[in-house]
C-alpha cells in the first residue's frame, strides 16, 4: 500500500485504538464499501476501497504485524535532521565515510 494515508486513517480510527475499536471500525466500513453491496456504477471504486479497508484490518488485526507497521510509521514520520537524513541516505545506498576526506581531481596523479 503506497500511499500517504495510514491503515489508521483507511480504517478511521485513532492509532490507540483497541483490537475491538479496529474490528467495529472494519465491520461498519465493509458493510458501506462491499462491492455486493453498493449500487452496479459504483462497483469499481468500492472493489479498490474495499480492498484497502480489507487490507488495512488484516495488518491492524494481528498483533505482530500492528507492531512492525507501528514501527515503520513511526520511523517515517518522524522529522529528520540534516545531519541524519544525509546519514540515513548515505546508510542506505550502502556508501561509508571511507574517502571522505580525499580531494579525487589531486589524488588522480
């Protein structure tokens, strides 16, 4: 799911919400959006809201699976530094330090 709304938000409850505040959620979210449900020139919209709400209860509902995308929302929505958002960049592309003090145009010779 890439895309900037939060499984909280698909689900339209707050991120403390209770595995019982998840399930209502989910509950009263599918019997709006069930494709079987809607009128026939709303079928495709509510087949990719559904499949998103669907989605969003299956991660929130499980205990371990909540944890590690609490985690990862965590991580991107906190606000970065300069210094460590250049570190987490370099971290990531998997460049070191090494040579970070080299002046490469003399160092050719």
């Amino acid at each position: 799911m890439a895309s900037s709304v939060s499984l909280y938000e698909v689900l339209g409850v707050p991120v403390s919400a209770n595995g019982s505040e998840i399930k209502a959620a989910y509950r009263r979210l599918a019997r709006t959006w069930h494709p079987d449900v809607v009128s026939v020139n709303q079928k495709e919209m509510s087949a990719d809201r559904f499949m998103r709400i669907q989605a969003a209860y299956s991660t929130l509902s499980d205990p371990n699976q909540r944890a590690d995308y609490d985690r990862n929302l965590r991580r991107w929505n906190r606000p970065f530094t300069t210094m460590e958002a250049t570190a987490t960049v370099v971290a990531s592309y998997g460049f070191s330090s090494y040579g970070a003090n080299r002046n490469w145009e003399t160092d050719q010779c």
